[in-house]
C-alpha cells in the first residue's frame, strides 16, 4: 500500500476545499487535497448559472468561472490534489491521523498526517427521507442529478415537470428546464414561505410563469413504469384539506427538499455531529471533537452561498495551521441561540480573537434587530431590514466586544 | 442578499425607487421595469479537433458551459436559445474565448465558461 505524508489532508476539493489547502499552503504547511471527481471544483462544476462570487470577486460568476479561478490558484502554488480519489476511513495511529483512500491509479493508500480538514459537502434529501406515498416508476430525480444529466452529462431527464420544494436548485432547475424547452408546471412547498432565494424567484419561476403552490404538499404520485401525474393538497392551519386536493400531468418529478451535510467518514471517525445542523461540533477554531480535524463549507453546515463557503474554509485552513504550529486558545466561552435562531455556528467563542459568526433565523420578519448578549446585557446590535430562513445571517465579535466576558460567560445571539 | 426594492410614480409620473442602498439598486429598479435583461448560461456539445464527440470512457466532459458577456435582453432569449442549442465547441476550449459574437445584433457575446483541455 502506497504511504504518503503530509502536514495536512483536506478531504474533498470543491470550494471549500481549495479555500482551505490555499490557506494552509500560504502558511507554509505541505497539503494535499484528496478528490473523488475527475476534476477539482465540486458541485460548482455542474453549477452553470450565475450569481456566484458577488462578495469574494465583487462580480457576477458562473460556478465553474468561480471553481477555474480557485483551481487555477491551487495549480499555479503547486499544491498537490490527488483526483478521481475516494476516502474510505480516518483514523488515529501513532498520534497521528492516517486517511485511508483508494483511486484507480494508485489502488489503496495511506496518508499520514497532523491535521485534517473536512470538507465533503452535503447530499440532497431524496423522496425516501420526505416519504412522499404513491407508486415508484421512473422519472423522479432530485434536482442536482436532473442538474448534472442536463448540464454535464447531456441529457433531459423528461418533457413535463413538476418541483417539490422550492430550494435554490430546484428554482434554478425550473430555469434550466423551461430554457430545455420543457414545460415546467408547478413547485410545490409545504411550508407558508419559500426555501430558495428572492433572485431565484423572480428569475427562475416569474420569468416563466411557473406557479408556486405554497403550504401545499404532495400526497401521491402515479405512473407504473414512468411518472404520470401527482396528487398535491393544500393545507390549511397545519390540517390537509382532502376536499380541495387536485392532480397535476407530468413525466417527471424533481425534488429540492433540502440539503444535508455529508458525514458519514466524521461518524465513524468518532467525530461528535450536532443535531441542529447535521454537521460535526465545532469550537472556535473550526476543530471538530477530534484534535487536529476541522470542518468546513457545507459538511460543517448547508451555506446558501459559496462566497459564505470559502470565507469560512479559508478561516478553517488558518486555523488549522495556527493549531500545527502550537496555537491553542486560551479560553473559550459558550455561543448559544436565543429567540428565533435556530443555529449558530460556531459553538464556541475566542474572547481574545475575532470571531465570525454564520446563524440562520427561524422566522421571516421585516424590521428585525440581531443582537448578542453576554451574560444577559447586549454587547452588539444589528437592525435588519429583512430576514429569512433562507437567508443565512453573520456577524463579527471582536475581543472589545467580549471584554467583560468571564470564564463561565455565554454569548447568546437572538432575533427580536 | 439584496434589497427589497419598492417602484411608484411620484405626483409628476416619475418613477420613483426605493429600499435600494446603493445606485445599482435603481438602475436595476429601471431596467427590470422598462428593459427586462436575464444573464444567459447553457452548455453546448462538446467535439474533440478530430470532430468526434467524447465517448463514455474519456475522462472528457461531453458539454462546455457557455454565458452571455453581460445581461442579454429577456424577451429574446428564446431566439438565442434557439441559436446556442444547434452549437458545438470544439476542444480545447478556453474560457473567456467568444462563441457567438454580438449575438442577434446585441451588444452581448456568448462566452466559454470554463477552460478544458482537448485530452
């Protein structure tokens, strides 16, 4: 079996991925990147619309232009990524983390390392995680692999559609199938507001006149051998309300009912995952409850934009380097959520660093204030225009912020 | 991410934006009003220089994403469509390299999005 060793190992090479080995590298760390695809760049790739990297390039991107321009950083510093690559295990031998992987070229392999980032991604929710009842015939597909068969692969995946869910990919899919020339029919959603972004809204569904059935929800799908129709019904005040069900024709359905962090190697690495957002727990530093393993992108957390996601690894692949070179922090305090958070990631807190700090509201709200408070006094205060669940929020603490904090403070960040 | 933008006439008929935060907003405000423009991405086949198409053991990708320069004007997209549909690109691509120049007599050029090698 092949040995390698390396000062760290970042195990997936999207956006989040490269954000971090770059970090790493700059700080004079030997890094490799392990990747499964043919290529670097993750999801983006398959991404082809626009909207990315409004905050890290101030301009309007496709994903694969944001992907080349972090690849091509990541090739011109020569840093090494071991493509078509797939992580089978992480361990801890010798007080040190050994990765364990395999790749056609070079079969089964073993890298040695002292720290490790953890940047996989997530994976779409399927029908069997919303048991949607009804018949199983073909032409039921989550949004990002119609996405890939359209974009990558070449293919349409059927001529009529309806979405379930209104998140970010199935609102671009409305797009990418309507501009097909297929005929999208509607987007149904179970909940009273929409998962996806505004811009994808009005540029994805009111461009094209597709209706938005909101605080509906799928109640069967029909179709032997391929889909032939769904039965939505409305619901009113949490009852479903049978009387006013009604059928929709389509050969195809496409679901976009959520994300989820991909954590299957951090599970069985022992590595402890938070309930709140599928993703491991994190302090500070981004580290994991494994010493020297940190988490970043959408395996920490599901982001709604990319530019969120490299801003975060980057920090990930900082810290990671600051903790190789002996940095530990010399306290760190409790991050908890108030009213109308449901996460705040991170958990923990460095009084004596900066501290950016990435939440998600439970509620819409127009006029909203966000406001941390330590130890039960508000420190910071931010008023909002808008929020949403969608909509992810952030705020920095620095450490005359937290200049009052005691050992056993907790900082707790709520909507009012 | 955004402004909820609100659009009225004045007393005078004049359109009037606000909730913006910056100038872009009521320019946007504007041309979405008067002028409806959409950024157009798609990918298009993708033919090795022998002019054959990859096949499914090439490491190759079989479709090159392609994007309009600058937002192209919405109610012709579909003539554009239409055009981007019937092309093929043959490798090496390079990203940034026109595809369609002036597309439909607009200002706006259909660009390559992504480098890829021709091996």
């Amino acid at each position: 079996m092949k040995q390698l060793t390396f000062d760290a190992v970042v195990i997936g090479g999207g956006a989040a991925g490269m954000a971090a080995a770059l970090e790493l590298d700059a700080r004079g760390h030997s890094v490799l990147i392990l990747e499964r695809e043919d290529t670097l760049g993750g999801i983006l790739m398959q991404c082809i619309h626009n909207g990315f990297g409004l905050i890290e390039f101030n301009e309007e991107l496709t994903g694969p232009e944001f992907a080349q321009r972090f690849e091509e950083e990541v090739g011109s510093r020569h840093i090494q990524a071991s493509l078509r690559t797939t992580v089978l295990d992480i361990r801890e031998e010798g007080g040190l983390k050994a990765v364990y992987c395999v790749s056609p070229a070079q079969g089964m392999m073993r890298v040695e390392s002292r720290a490790i980032i953890l940047a996989m991604g997530c994976r779409e929710r399927n029908r069997g995680n919303i048991r949607i009842p009804g018949t199983r015939p073909a032409g039921i597909y989550t949004a990002g692999l119609a996405q890939r068969l359209v974009n990558i692969e070449g293919y349409i995946p059927g001529r009529d559609v309806v979405i379930i869910g209104s998140g970010d990919i199935g609102l671009i899919m409305a797009r990418r199938m309507s501009w097909s020339g297929c005929k999208v029919h509607a987007v149904i959603e179970i909940l009273p507001y929409p998962s996806g972004l505004t811009r994808n809204i009005v540029q994805c569904l009111n461009d094209f006149g597709i209706p938005l059935h909101l605080s509906h929800l799928v109640t069967d799908i029909y179709g032997e051998d391929r889909v032939e129709g769904i039965e939505v019904t409305p619901i009113e005040s949490g009852a479903l309300m049978h009387e006013k069900a009604f059928k929709i024709a389509c050969d195809t359905v496409l679901l976009s009912v959520g994300l989820v962090p991909e954590n299957e190697l951090s599970r069985n690495a022992g590595i402890e995952i938070q309930p709140t957002t599928n993703g491991p727990w994190v302090d500070s530093a981004l580290m994991t409850t494994m010493p020297g393993v940190f988490a970043c992108g959408n395996v920490l957390h599901v982001h709604d934009l990319v530019d969120y996601v490299a801003e975060e690894a980057r920090r990930a692949g900082a810290n990671a380097a600051a903790w190789l070179s002996g940095y530990r922090p010399a306290r760190e305090i409790r991050a908890k959520t108030g009213s109308n958070i449901r996460y705040v990631m991170p958990m923990r807190i460095n009084p004596e660093r900066e501290n950016r700090l990435y939440m998600r509201s439970l509620v819409v709200k127009n006029d909203a204030r966000l406001e941390v408070r330590l130890d039960g006094n508000v420190v910071k205060s931010r008023k909002l225009a808008h929020v949403q669940p969608s909509e992810m929020l952030s705020l920095t603490l620095i450490p005359e912020d937290l200049a009052a904090a005691g050992r056993d403070s907790t900082v707790e960040i709520a909507l009012v | 991410m955004g402004c909820h933008l609100a659009v009225d006439t004045d007393e005078r008929g004049e359109m009037k934006v606000t909730g913006n935060r910056c100038v872009r907003g009521e320019q946007y405000a504007r041309e979405e009003i008067f002028n409806p423009k959409r950024v157009v991405t798609f990918t298009c086949a993708a033919v090795l220089p022998d002019g054959s198409v990859p096949g499914p053991e090439s490491n190759l990708p079989r479709r090159v994403p392609v994007r309009t320069t600058i937002a192209f004007p919405k109610e012709r997209i579909p003539e554009l469509l239409g055009a981007l549909r019937g092309m093929t690109i043959r490798l090496p691509a390079v990203r940034g390299s026109v595809v369609l120049k002036k597309a439909l007599d607009t200002e706006v050029d259909v660009i390559v999005a992504r480098s890829i090698a021709s091996e």
